[in-house]
C-alpha cells in the first residue's frame, strides 16, 4: 500500500483546515482570520511501521450550502474523520448527519471521530460564554458515546492550537487504512475451504439423522 486517501468532514469552523496545517505543515496562527473551506487537499509523506505512505488529505466544507459539492470528492477515500468541536453543541449533533452522508457514499469505510479544539475546554472565554448559554464543553465520554453510537472506528480528542494529539490521531487512523487493507490482503482462503467441509459434514449429518428417525 502505497497512497491513502483521508477526508475530513464535520461541522462548520469545528477546526477542520487547522488540523491539516497542523499534521502537514505544523502550522498553527490564532491571530489568522478565518477562512472558510469550499474544498481543498493537502499532501505528506510518512513512514508507518516500516510503510513508506503518501497520505491525500481532503478538506472539505462544513457549510451545507456545499452539501451537493462535498460527497463529489468521496470516491477513493479510504477513511474519513469526522469532525466536532468540544466547545460547540450543534457540530456535537451534527456528527450522525455527517455520518449518514459518509456512509451514504461510502458504506464501507472507517470512520473516526474526532472531538477538536480541546484547548477551549480550558478557556476562560469559551467556559464563560457556554454558561451564559446555559452549557458546559462536551467531555471525553460524550465522544465515547458518540463514537460507539455511530460506529466509528476510533475516537480521538485533539487540540490544533496546542498541538495535542494532532499527529497521533493522523497516525492512528493511517495505521487503521493499513492494517484493514492487510487483512484483506492476507489469506483466508484455508479458513473458508474449512467452514465448507464443516457445512457439508454438518448436512451430511442431518440427511443422516433425519433418515434414522424415519422422517
Ligand atoms: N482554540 C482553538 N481554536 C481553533 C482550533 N482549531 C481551529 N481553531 C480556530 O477555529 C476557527 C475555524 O478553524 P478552521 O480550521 O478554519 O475550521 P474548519 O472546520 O476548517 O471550517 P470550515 O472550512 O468553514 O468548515 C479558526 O479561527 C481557528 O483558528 C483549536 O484547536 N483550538
Ligand atoms: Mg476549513
């Protein structure tokens, strides 16, 4: 396996562009404005237990005016990470949308949750704010409930501003698109002829037996 495919999706200003500058270029300035994404892609090279990989990582929208758009660059992905932040409800309960669209196009991909911007959790500012709107942060276990009620592969909380766990997340997931494309590769054929033998000793056995009982 030479090439990987990764998508990141999830709600608007959840953090998704940030991650990739972080992973590709380790590129982080709070001060920059913020720009929205219509659909862009970033490229980089890693080495992963011994695999020499180029990873393709797609950036796409959170708005739905491009929800016609986004799916269009769907084809070929491996994986996709979906995206919220801990700070923000709304992006929280729009994982299972962006789930069903991911699995709409791409049923039989991974897909990993991601809780962003984890920093805000500590945020004086942030923490202010989501009292006066009657909230707190969304906590580890709220992902952890998420990411099993959706069925993702794994769950990771990151932040881009302090860098936590950006890399690791990135590396965690192509480590998933390996190994799944490994056990496809490896052979299965024994195990299959094995459970054939199985089945035609086990009708064998019932032809039998309903023949001893007469019927
Ligand atoms: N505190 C904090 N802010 C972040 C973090 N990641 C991103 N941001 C800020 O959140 C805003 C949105 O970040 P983007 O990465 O552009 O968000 P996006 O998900 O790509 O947004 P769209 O392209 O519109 O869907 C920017 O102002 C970033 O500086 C983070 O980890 N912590
Ligand atoms: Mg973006």
């Amino acid at each position: 396996m030479n090439n990987i495919k990764i998508a990141v999706v999830g709600g608007v200003e959840v953090g998704k562009t940030s991650l990739l500058n972080v992973y590709t270029k380790s590129e982080f300035d709070p001060k920059k404005q913020y720009v929205p994404t219509i659909y862009d892609s970033a490229e980089t090279r890693v080495n992963i237990d011994g695999h020499n990989i180029e990873v393709n990582i797609l950036d796409t929208s959170g708005s739905d005016e491009y929800k016609q758009l986004r799916p269009m660059s769907y084809s070929g992905v491996d994986l996709f990470l979906i995206c919220y932040s801990v700070a923000d409800i709304k992006s929280y309960e729009k994982v299972k949308e962006c789930v069903a669209e991911v699995r709409q196009h791409a049923p039989n991909k991974d897909i990993v949750l991601v809780g962003t911007k984890t920093d805000l959790r500590d945020c004086q500012n942030t923490m202010d704010r989501l009292r006066s709107e009657g909230l707190i942060p969304l906590y580890q276990s709220q992902g952890e409930s998420k990411s099993a009620e959706v069925h993702a592969a794994k769950y990771y909380e990151c932040s881009s501003k302090n860098s936590s766990s950006v890399r690791k997340m990135f590396e965690e997931s192509i480590r998933l698109v390996i190994q799944k494309h490994e056990k496809s590769r490896s052979p299965q054929k024994t195990k299959k002829r094995i459970s054939f033998t199985k089945i035609k000793r086990l009708s064998l056995f019932s032809v039998t037996s309903e023949e001893s009982t007469g019927f």
